[in-house]
C-alpha cells in the first residue's frame, strides 16, 4: 500500500517585476498561470501572493480542475517557501 508524505513545505518559484507605468511590483507565480499579486512595495506583494496561491489552488479544486505537478502533494496547511527565479 503506497504511503502519503505529507510536507512540511513547498517551495513555489516566482518572479518579480517593477511595473514603470503603475508604479507597482507584480509577483507571479508562473507553475498557477494568471496567479499574481501586486504592490506598492516588494514587501507588500510578498506577503498577498501566498495567499492568492492558496485561493487559485483551492478554486481548482473546487471547480474539478487540475492542479499543476508542482502543487499535488501540498494541502491547504503547508506552508510555502517562495522562492524568485528570472522571469
């Protein structure tokens, strides 16, 4: 019987970006196309993205549709780990 290995964290790749014509900064996660999160500061948009993860996971799930490899073992509890990669 195959066992289930809960983690104790996920690491989520992102990517940052200062939006010039805004005057914001966007992080994306690029593995939940369309998830974003935006501020006026880096710091604000670090602390909402995680949350918009979460919300854009469990709206797929909820909806039936699929989850991205990346996100499949995680649950609603595990935290995530971002972590920036070049856009």
């Amino acid at each position: 019987m195959p066992k289930t290995i809960k983690l104790d964290e996920l690491i989520v790749p992102i990517t940052v970006e200062y939006l010039d014509a805004d005057c914001v900064y966007k992080v994306s996660c690029p593995a939940l196309q369309g998830c974003h999160a935006w501020g006026e500061t880096l710091d604000e948009a670090m602390r909402v993205i995680p949350g918009n993860i979460k919300a854009m996971l469990d709206a797929r799930r909820a909806k039936g549709l699929s989850i991205p490899a990346l996100f499949k073992r995680a649950d609603a509890q595990t935290p995530l780990v971002l972590r920036m990669v070049p856009a």
